[in-house]
C-alpha cells in the first residue's frame, strides 16, 4: 500500500499535521532569537540569583528563560494529552477538538508580534501547548479510526512521515525567513501553517460515526494488564518515553559536540537532521510490513538498534560515524513508531481511542521534553554519561517491550520461511 492508495481523509490528516509541524517547529528558531538583547523581549529584569528564604538555589540566566519557554509548550502538550483525548471520547467527536487547537496555535503565534514583555510569551507558549494537547491526540485518534488492522500501521506511517517533513523543515525556512524579512514574517508563516491545517481538515475530513465512549468518565490510565504485569499500551509508553530522551538528548549539546568533533554547525545541523531522514524514508515501508507482518517484531528490532546507536554517540570519533550513529538511532525510531501507535490502536475499546493512543503521544512529548534537560545535567559528569544513561534507558525499554508487548495482528505472515516450507 503506497500513499497514494491511502484514505483521502487519511492523507487530508496528513498534510494538515504537516503543515502544523512545519509552523510550530518554525517557533523553536524564532522564540530563542525574539527573546533578550538581540530580540524584542527584553529579559534582564528577570535575570539573576533566585533566592528562597534567604538561600540562593540558582542563578536565572537569559538561556534558562528561553528553555523555560520552549520547555512551557512540551510539558503542557504531554501532560494534557491524556485528558483531552479522554474529553475527545467522551464527546464522541474529533474535529471540534482539532479545530480549536489549531485555531488556539493561530492566535497565539500572531499575538506574539505586538507582545514585549517576557510573561506574556510565556502565557502564549502556554497556549499554545494547550492547543497542540487539544489537537494531536484526536488527530491521532481520527487516524486509528480511518483505519482497519490491516491499513492501521500503513496509515500512520504515512501520519508520521508527513509531520516529520514539516517539523524537519520548519527550521530550515524559519532561519532563511527570519534572516531576510525579520520577526513580524517569521510569526506569519506560523498563524499560516495553522490556518493552513485548519482548512485541509474542515473541508477535507468526514468525522464517522461513533458513540461516545461509555468507559470515558474514568481519567486512570491501566497499568497492568491480563496477561503480563503492565498493560501493553501502557508499556509501550513507557518505552516511548525512553524512546523520546533518546533523541532528544542530542540537542543541547551543540556546542560541546562541535568543538570535541572539531565540525561546524552545519554538520551539527546535518547529524540532527539524520534522525528525521531516516524516519521520513522509513515509516510508510514499516508501517506497510507491520501489516503483513506484525507489529511485535519491528518494535523490539528497533528497540535493539536503540541501544547500541545511541551509546555510540558517546565515544563517535569524527563526523561520519556520529551522522550513522544518528541515522541508525533513526531507523530505530522508524521500526518502533507506526507499529506502536498501530498497535494501541488495534487494542483500543471502541470509541476510546483518543485516549488510548495519548498515552504514546504523551510519552513520546515528556520524552523529547526530558532529553535535553537531563543531557544539559548529565553531562558535566563526562561527554559519554548522557548517552550512557540514554542506552541504559533504551535497554529498559527493550526488556519492557519484549516481556509485556504481544502481537495484535492475528494470522501474521512470518519474516523469514519456517522450517519444512
């Protein structure tokens, strides 16, 4: 199954995640440069030691203030997801939910033009991380419902690939827009890539017809499960949470990477793209074979590529082998994401997956949310210790995956010939 024999509404969901991912990944490049000397919201006011009963705990530095901010959005979205996607079953409906997100992300995005004071745009980016826990976990749910166990894993591989296009090349555009036509430009292309979302779901996207889940009242998440100690979706966001510090762990360490590599920050920027290449290349073949050939299997290969790829960003000697330690943590991600999303959404109860599916949305959020702030701690301790603990993480995982996950594709073709065929 190729893209273009996917659901229209399918690919509608798409391109508009497309198009959402590409304005908000614009903001990461944007916000950092908007706020203090060189921007227009002025910081050092807020700057300095911060004390608690007379004891200093730390010292408010302007790249404190700017992780803040960026920070605001990925921990409201991940912790919010799982009650709006629960709110989103128990109405029944899924585009009310995807519309006032993104019209929540528009308003935000332009208001930023005429706001200078620094807690302003922290309200804003609070927003606007209320918009995204509105909008991604019924985007999601809307997808596994357009979908059947044998288009599932297809379907969200060509989800992911679309939304890993835009966010990859938001901040590419966001520093040639910024650099040529400055600020008020930069915020236009955010509001428009919302806008943008909006309309391709509005016209494009029939809603079906579902119940509203009778279960919803219940805001638990289930921990264990019938047949191992954790419930399967809840395992798999466990892993996903592990997944995402993984990944995102690399961000922070620009600086100390390019200077004990000897590279530029262009070859930073290619190492940090190789993760979104691989997923953009992979997803929709994966999510085709975990169809035909199961989920189970590319989970826990990619949980086994996790570990040894993402230690050998600790001790990569050149360039090269830290751009395919990077590529292959990629293919890891690949062979994990659209088998576990598929897999959520083959165990979801009926009308109840919003709420289901946000446990790995969530997951994924607070992992990529963790990442960079515990490599920023972790590595003071030596360059290979953030990378270390990743692996140790992504091994966890494995075991967790491994023991707890089970196969949901009934009649799965097997991979290799078993004896006697």
């Amino acid at each position: 199954m190729g893209i273009l024999d996917t659901d229209r509404r399918v690919l509608a969901l798409a391109m508009a995640r497309m198009a959402d991912a590409l304005g908000n990944s614009f903001l990461i490049v944007v916000l950092p440069a908007y706020i203090g000397a060189e921007g227009r919201v002025a910081v050092e006011s807020f700057t300095g030691p911060l004390a608690v009963a007379g004891v200093d705990l730390l010292t408010v530095t302007p790249a404190l203030l700017v992780g803040l901010v960026l920070s605001m959005f990925g921990f409201l979205n991940s912790f919010l997801q799982p009650f709006t996607g629960r709110l989103s079953d128990r109405a029944g409906v899924r585009k009310p939910f995807i519309l006032g997100g993104l019209v929540l992300l528009a308003v935000a995005s332009a208001a930023y033009s005429v706001v200078s004071d620094y807690r302003l745009v922290l309200v804003l980016r609070a927003l606007q991380g209320i918009g995204a826990a509105l909008t991604v976990p019924a985007t999601v749910a809307l997808v596994n419902e357009l979908g059947t166990t044998d288009t599932r894993g297809s379907n969200f591989g060509v989800f992911n690939t679309f939304r890993l296009i835009g966010f990859g090349f938001g901040p590419i555009v966001a520093g040639v827009v910024l650099t040529q036509f400055g600020f008020d430009a930069a915020f236009a292309v955010a509001v428009v890539g919302a806008l943008t979302s909006f309309a391709l779901v509005e016209v494009l996207v029939d809603e079906p017809d579902r119940q509203a889940a009778d279960a919803a009242d219940d805001l638990s998440v289930a921990v264990r499960g019938d047949r191992g100690l954790l419930d399967p979706v809840f395992a798999l966001g466990v892993a996903t949470v592990c997944m995402g510090i993984c990944i995102a762990m690399f961000a922070t360490l620009e600086a100390t990477i390019n200077e004990r590599l000897q590279q530029s920050s262009v070859l930073f920027g290619l190492q940090f793209g190789a993760v979104t290449l691989a997923n953009v290349l992979l997803q929709v073949p994966v999510g085709n074979a975990s169809d035909t050939y199961g989920r189970r299997p590319f989970i826990v290969a990619g949980f086994v590529l996790l570990v040894p790829s993402t230690l050998a960003q600790g001790y990569a000697p050149t360039p090269l082998t830290m751009t395919l330690a990077r590529f292959v943590q990629g293919v890891a991600v690949a062979a994990v994401f659209a088998p576990s999303l598929a897999v959520a959404g083959d165990l979801a109860r009926e009308g109840e997956s919003g709420s289901t599916l946000s446990v790995l949305t969530m997951g994924f959020g607070l992992g990529t949310a963790i990442g960079p702030l515990a490599s920023g701690f972790l590595v003071r301790y030596g360059f290979a210790v953030p990378f270390a603990v990743g692996s140790a993480l992504a091994a966890l995982a494995l075991v967790v995956v491994y023991t707890q996950v089970r196969e949901t594709v009934e009649n799965a073709a097997p991979l290799r010939p078993t004896p006697g065929d």
